[in-house]
C-alpha cells in the first residue's frame, strides 16, 4: 500500500478546495488521478463532503507550517476517529493482489480515509515538518515535502522560482537605493 500516494491526495485536495465548486469539476479530478469509478458515481453529498474535508486538510498544513506539531497530530487524530479505515484486499486493472483503505461506502468515505491515513503515515513516519505551506506570496498551496534534506518551502518550481526573482529583485533595489 502506497501511503504517500495518498498524502498527495490530501495536497491535492486542499490545492484545489476552490475548483470543487461543482460535481464536474469533482470528477474531472478524480479521472485526473485514475479514480475513473469513483468519478461515474460521486454526488452532490460526495461533493460537500469532500469540500469540508478539504477545509479541515487545509488546518493540519496550517498548523504544520505554524510549527504546531501537537495540532497537526490532535487534528488528524480527530479526523481519523470521524474517519476509520475499513482495510480491504483488492484487484483490479491487471494488477496483482493490494491493499486499499477502504473499498465500500460512498467516495468521499475512500478519499477521507486514504486522505487521512497518507498524512498521518507522513507524520508518524517522517514527521510534521514535511507538511508544510507554500512561502511564494501570495501563494498558499499545501504541499508535502519528500525531499531528503526537509528543505521545501515551495509548492512548485513554479513558486520556487517566482519567489527567488522577487528576492533577487528586493536586493538589487536595496543596493541601488543605497548607492543613490
């Protein structure tokens, strides 16, 4: 079972908590990420579901951008008690024999729980620390940091680099400022 493929998820979700604004726009999502059954089946409930998910995701990162380790860990706590995994054996897609985390239920049920347990297998296994938020204003994307060094602070390359020209720019224009 691949735990971090969830954590995605999770990032996924709240990056795109604004797009979720329609059942459409729900499954255009889930067929994005290879959830094609989930995407024939999903409804409105499905949807208002996931949005307070996505709200609720969005404060463990908050809170693990903060630093607040104890937060990121009552919070999912909390999520993982309103959303218990229901383990099951599955087979699909010429794929051997796996494991998923839930299989019945409605899909805002799958998404929850694998959501939940990506990040709460990141936090126990690497720590809260690779949660994070993104530091490019005005950007505020989630995002997970798997690099080896925890040194992330970016949701993007994207960002990355709009954020390294902004500071470039911030000190050409002390240096001619001051020589002025």
């Amino acid at each position: 079972m691949d735990l971090k493929s969830y954590a995605e998820l999770a990032v996924l979700l709240v990056n795109r908590t604004e797009a979720l604004n329609s059942l459409q726009a729900l499954r255009e999502l889930l067929e994005e990420t290879g959830r094609t059954e989930s995407a024939a089946r999903v409804t409105r409930r499905d949807l208002d579901a996931l949005r307070e998910l996505c709200e609720e995701l969005a404060g463990v990162f908050a809170a693990a951008s903060s630093g607040d380790e104890a937060d990121v860990v009552e919070r999912l706590n909390g999520l993982l008690v309103r959303h218990p995994v229901h383990p099951q054996i599955s087979g699909h897609d010429g794929q051997g024999w796996h494991m998923h985390l839930t299989e019945g239920g409605r899909v805002a049920d799958a998404l929850s729980v694998g959501s939940v347990m990506g990040l709460a297998s990141v936090v126990t296994g690497l720590g809260a620390d690779r949660l994070g938020i993104c530091q490019a204003t005005p950007c505020r994307n989630a995002y997970l940091d798997t690099s080896s060094n925890r040194s992330r602070r970016y949701c993007s390359e994207r960002c990355a680099s709009r954020a390294n020209v902004a500071a470039y720019r911030r000190r050409q224009n002390q240096r001619n400022g001051r020589g002025q």
